[in-house]
C-alpha cells in the first residue's frame, strides 16, 4: 500500500511540474517584446556638439532634404522652418550635392523675413556628411558688403570733391594768364585762387582725420580729457574767422568735468561744431558753448543764430558730404565732412551727437559723452555754472 501511494505521488508531482513548465512556455511566447530596439541617430557621433558652437549658420539635411539638425541662428535668419528650408537656391544646393557628393559654394540674398523687403547677403557652402547627410553653412556677410560699399562710395565722393577745386583752380589759372595785362583782374582771380586752395587744404585735411579715425580707436588707450581744455582749444580754432565776421564767441556752464577718451579727437569734434556755427551765422550775431553735466553725461551744446535747418534735412546731416546748401557751402569752403567727423568721434568714444533746429530760429549742436568717474582732489563736476565771454 504504502509503495502504490509513493507511485501515485510521484506521478501527480510529475504531471504537476510539466503542466507548470508549458504554462510558462506558452505564457512567454504570447507576451509582447516591450523591450524597444536600440535606436541609431542619423548624425554622425559628435557631430550635435559641432553644429551647437558654430558660429555660421548650420543645417543636416538628410536623404530627403528635411531638417535633421539646424542651429539656433538657422531658425533666427528664417533659413529654416518646421523642420524644413525655405530658401529655395539652398535647398536646390543641397540636392546637388545629394546626388553627387560634391562640396558647392554660392552667395544668396535672403530675405530677413517672410514680408520684408530687406536681404541679408549670405554666403553658403554646403558639403557631405558620413552617406546619408549632407551639412549646409551659412554665414551673414551682409556688414562686410556693406562696409566695402561705403568705402567704394567714400572713394568716389572724394574722387568728385576733389575736381571740384582742382578744376576751379586750373580755370582761374588760366583767366590770370589771359588777364596778365589787367591788374585788377589778376587780384580778383588771384583771391578766388586763395579761396579754393584753402578750401582744398581743409578737404584734404578733413578726409586725413576721417582715415585717422578708422584706425585710431580712443578706447584702445583712454585719457582723461578735461572738457574746459577741450572747449577753449575749439573756441581758438574759430576765433580769426568769428572776428572777420564780427560775430561774439561765448561759453559757461558747469567747470571741471572729464570723460575718458582722445583729447585730440573731442578737440576736432567739438572744434567743427563751432566753426559750422561761425560758418553758416550772419554777421553780429553770437555762437555760444554750453558745458552741463546730466546724470552720468557731460552735454556740451553749440548754438547759433543762423537761419537754422529744415527739418527734412535734419536726418541727413550727419552724412559724409551732405550739405543742405550746395550753393552757401561753395561760398562758404563746406565740405560735408565736418558733422560726420563729430559723429564718428561721439561714437567711438560711446557718446551720440544730436541737433535741434527750427528754420528761422537757429541751430543747436549737442554731443554727449560718458562723465569719468570722480577723482580725489579734483572738482566733482557739480561746481558753479559759469558763463563768460570768450577771451
């Protein structure tokens, strides 16, 4: 008995561990793999990490010319749209080079956005990356085409101011000649001679300062520069001329403030300031020189008396060789340099210059430069307003 019911033990037990053993089969083969395969990026290793520091624009396109990878200056120019390019020339380049691996160059105005008329010049290159990618930079050279226009544009104005004087002088040079027998004539030429070689003189000095001023930074190696120094030496540039034309030269305001900067530099600014007033101003009226101190800006304004600007005009007359009278600057010896001098040296030395003007009222000049901090043992620049004649 007992040996029949170990029998039947150990067929149950049997029968029991191969039922549980299927089951478990079964179990795994109806259960779903949630194990996700491993999945392979299309960018190359390391090649994220590029495209994050560059400082072009990048585009990965793959096989079919979408998106991959783009920088954030791709999205920013609006080179790149939901995951697709929207310059159509790129995106032709691209393809090109999908097709036979060839690295492609080419310059593109795009536009700076959907609705505006203003293009950024451009200039992409566009190269295979690994089988499957190709990589496309952008660079904005839109700064440096428009500097290298401003300079072809300077070379020709300078080229036609030039003649200007040249020719007056070669003509007056021949009317002396033809007039050697009438004295009188000669004289009046021999002035007129005088008045264009002297207003050649100040254009060919004028356009020095300007080429001295691209290159001569202020930032580079600033002085302390005092505005009194600054404002007498100007006022001395001026004072022949305000006297020839019986007009007064006066100046006040707060005393012994200082920036930082070229002394030399703010001494032209300034100085072109007052020689304009003196320049376009009737005879007996005043130009006067105002110095203040606001907030953490030294003003110094220059006023006139004159017939004063249009103000169409106004936005214009800081231009290289803009007059708003041709004709009174001819009379006159203008160059249209001045007040892009002082612009130029208001900027580099992280000021602005402005003006107000009201036809029939007058002009007033302001440049406005960053106050030097305090200094021990010398005036803090809120001492007494002063308005004196000048000497």
């Amino acid at each position: 008995m007992d040996a029949i019911t170990a029998g039947v033990l150990a067929v149950v037990v049997g029968l029991g561990v191969g039922l549980a053993v299927g089951w478990t089969l079964r179990s795994r083969r109806r259960a779903p793999d949630v194990t996700p395969p491993p999945r392979t990026s299309p960018m190359p290793e390391g090649a994220d990490e590029v495209v994050a520091v560059l400082r072009s624009s990048a585009i990965v396109l793959d096989e079919n010319t979408n998106v991959v990878k783009a920088s954030p200056s791709a999205y920013a120019f609006g080179l790149v749209r939901q995951d697709k390019i929207t310059v159509p020339e790129l995106l032709e380049l691209a393809e090109k080079v999908h097709r036979d691996g060839q690295i492609r160059e080419v310059q593109l105005q795009v536009p700076r956005s959907r609705d505006s008329t203003q293009f950024l010049h451009v200039l992409a290159r566009v190269a295979p990356l690994g089988d499957r990618l190709v990589l496309a930079l952008v660079e904005d050279r839109t700064h440096e085409i428009r500097v290298d226009e401003v300079r072809r544009d300077f070379v020709a104005n300078v080229s036609h101011e030039l003649k200007t004087p040249v020719g007056a002088m070669l003509l007056l040079a021949e009317a002396v000649q033809d007039a050697s027998d009438d004295p009188e004539a000669v004289r009046r030429f021999a002035e007129r001679m005088q008045q264009e070689g002297d207003r050649l003189t100040r254009l060919v000095q004028e356009i020095i300062d300007l080429s001295r001023l691209q290159y001569d930074d202020p930032v580079d190696s600033p002085d302390p520069v005092e505005i009194d120094e600054v404002v007498g030496a100007a006022l001395d540039r001026s004072r022949v001329d305000a006297e020839n034309r019986k007009i007064r030269l006066t100046s006040g305001g707060a005393e012994g403030l200082q920036v930082l900067g070229n002394e030399k530099q703010l001494i032209i600014a300034v100085g072109n300031l007052v020689e304009n007033a003196v320049r376009y101003s009737p005879e007996g009226t005043r130009v006067a020189v105002g110095v203040r101190q606001r907030d953490d800006l030294v003003e110094i304004s220059v006023t006139d008396q004159g017939q004063g600007i249009a103000e169409p005009e106004l936005e214009r007359i800081f231009e290289r060789f803009y007059r708003v009278d041709p004709a009174r600057s001819r009379e006159t010896g203008g160059t249209g340099l001045g007040l892009s001098i002082v612009k130029h040296i208001a900027a580099s030395h992280g000021g602005e210059v402005s003006v107000w003007s009201v036809r029939g009222a007058g002009s007033t000049f302001t440049l406005r430069l960053p106050l030097h901090p305090y200094r021990p043992g010398r005036p803090s620049g809120n001492g007494s307003q002063v308005a004196k004649e000048a000497p």
